[in-house]
C-alpha cells in the first residue's frame, strides 16, 4: 500500500527505516513517536513497532513511513490508531528535524486523513481522527490546521515526557465529514517574526525569555497592579511562556516580548488578549522590566501592536482596563490614542484584600 501525498509518498515501514526513526523516541520539541510504545523508547521497541504494522492493519490501524518521491529518502513516519467503538482515531507524526520545514507533515496528515475517511478496506470505518500535540510543538499545531483540523481542548499531563516529567496536551479533531481545506489562523504571524519602529523590537515570547519574564512580574509595582493579585512562581512564568506560541497559533491571545532595538534586552511584555472574534474585539495589556521606564517604551509597543492588529485581523476595538491609582498606565494609553469610556465600580482585586474599580479605556480601528 502506497499513498501519494504531494512530493511524498507513504509506504509501510521496513526494519531498515529504524536507524532514520530512532531520533523521534526522544525528541524534545515534540511527542515521542511512536505514541503506542514505551517513553523512552529503545531500538528493540522500534523494531516490534515495524514488526507488528500488519497486525494493527488487521485491528484498523495504519503505520507508513513518510518518504521523498523522488529520491526516497525517509523523511519521518505518520500513523493512524486503531479506532475505538465510537469510531475515533488517533493520528500522530513526527518528522526528521533536516527535513521540517518542507511541507511534509502537513502532506502527510493530509493525505492518511483523507484516505482513512474514504476507505472502505479498513476493517472498522473511521469517523473522526484526533491529534495530539504538546504546547511547545508549534510545528504540530500548525500541521494541524493546515490539515483542517479544528483545536478542541487542553488534556492537562495527558502526555509523558522521556524523562518521566508530564507534560499537558493540546487536542485536534478532523470529521469525516469537515472539510479538508486548512483552518485560517484569527492571529497571522508578525511579517519577518517580528514588528519594529527602530527603537523597539516586539517578537513572539519564547521560553527563552522565561527568567527575564518572571524577574519582571515579581516586582512590586507590577505585582501591585497584576490581575490576579496572587505572588508568581517561576513554573507559573515557564509554563506562560512555553504555551505562548500554542495560544497565538490558537487565536487565544499574542503573547510578547518587548526587546530593545539596539542590544536586543529584554524590556517588558505586552498581551493581545480576550480577543471575541464575533464581536471583533480584543484587550491589551502590558508591564516594563527594572530599568527600562521612563523612555516611551510601552507607548511605541502599544502603538506597534495596535497598528499591526488593525492592519492584519478583524478586530475592531481593543480595549485596556487599569487601576485608578496606575495613572503612568493611563497616561500610556492617552498617548497612544485610546479614549477613557467608563468605570467599572468595585471590579478588580488587590492583593490586599480589598477591590478596586476598574478604568475603561478604548482605541477603535477608525481612530487615528
């Protein structure tokens, strides 16, 4: 059995592919693959995986390797689940790391979705096809939609890594019948990966930026201000950072770092976030590392992601919440062009005890 997928091809696996497979049993940018076998898994392990390929056929399921179509070289493997009772499957893949980048993911959860919703010859017929990856998997996520897969969920430390940490899981699902054109990403990425005005630099936050990024949210004046008004722990910095590109991939929110243009530090942070697609509206939010206040940072970061959210979505109202007592928040937003609409009495908790109210600000796309 072969399935053509682009400029790939998908053929049963041979004990030969094992050495070019071996890498992905401990891939720290991805799932393990194979999923169905222990974590970590061993070249022994490997072999049984190809060894029993015929036996899963006979259960439903499908195990192929990913190869060039011209050269025929082994550019990683996909495999499909035996379905469940309701009829789900479960798709997963990895990719040789000299090989991403070239559409071959995308090609082959393609075409084995395809092919498993309109083939007949599997023994049970399959409904729906689930994908996991893990929040630090971009590349998966994006093969996904690109798929036309939809995401659905978060399982929390559904999946383990190979060295015995838990790791949560981000859930895909494709019907049978869904279309197969991709699912359009809500946030487009910055053009070149990042915006700048020749003083800033914004640039998706990474968890490159995770000791940085905590130093900055445990001091006290934005501890004062930070909603929820709760100390921050390093993990909690960590985990924000490394699911940051699964929540723009998602059009959850754009998480970013504020970077000095020209040493390129670390200078503060700044959020799209609670976007409402329907109501075409969004919330920023945004705090200054130690030493960089005082220069126009926040106001030139402000102004950069509102142009560029404007120019590149259809959001058509970002709106900003502040403290009455944060008036250099305020002041940021005057200048930046958002217009002061209301009060919310009572609405914000202080790490105190006490509430505050809760300053409404707005930019709209027709304001200059």
């Amino acid at each position: 059995m072969v399935i053509e997928a682009d400029r790939y091809s998908l053929r049963p696996p041979h004990e030969d592919d094992v050495e070019t497979l071996a890498p992905g049993c401990a891939d720290p940018r991805a799932r393990p693959f194979p999923p169905d076998t222990p974590s970590p898994c061993t070249r022994a392990d490997l072999l049984d995986w190809v060894r029993l390929t015929p036996v899963v056929w006979e259960r439903g399921g499908v195990r192929l390797v990913v190869a060039d179509s011209t050269t025929g070289e082994v550019v990683g493997a996909v495999a499909l689940g035996p379905p469940d009772d309701a009829r789900n499957a479960e798709i997963s893949l990895w990719i040789t790391p000299s090989a991403r980048g070239r559409g071959a993911g995308t090609a082959a959860v393609r075409a084995l979705t395809s092919w498993a919703f309109g083939n007949d010859a599997l023994p049970v017929r399959v409904e729906r096809i689930e994908l996991m990856a893990t929040p630090s998997d971009a590349a998966s996520q994006k093969i996904a939609y690109a798929a036309g897969y939809r995401r659905e969920s978060l399982r929390r430390r559904a999946a383990r890594h190979p060295d015995g940490s838990r790791t949560d899981l981000v859930a895909f699902a494709r019907l049978a019948d869904d279309p197969e054109s991709p699912v359009p990403p809500f946030l487009p990425p910055f053009p070149g990966g990042a915006l700048s005005d020749g003083v800033i630099r914004l640039v998706p936050l990474t968890p490159a930026d995770a000791d940085d990024y905590h130093a900055m949210m445990c001091l006290p004046d934005v501890m004062r201000y930070r909603v929820p008004a709760t100390p921050v722990e390093h993990a909690d910095s960590l985990a924000r950072c490394v699911s940051a590109a699964s929540h723009w991939i998602s059009g959850e929110r754009a998480e970013i770092a504020i970077r000095d243009g020209a040493d390129d530090s670390f200078a503060g942070h700044i959020q799209l976030m609670n976007i409402i697609p329907i109501l075409g509206e969004a919330m920023i939010g945004y705090s200054l590392a130690a030493g960089t206040r005082g220069r126009g940072t926040v106001t030139r970061a402000v102004n950069l992601l509102v142009d560029w959210t404007f120019a590149h979505t259809t959001i058509q109202r970002i709106t900003a919440g502040t403290d009455p007592d944060n008036v250099r928040s305020q002041r940021v937003l005057e200048r930046a062009g958002f217009t002061r609409e209301g009060v919310l009495r009572h609405h914000l908790p202080r790490a105190d005890g006490t509430r505050a109210d809760n300053v409404l600000w707005a930019r709209i796309r027709t304001a200059p």
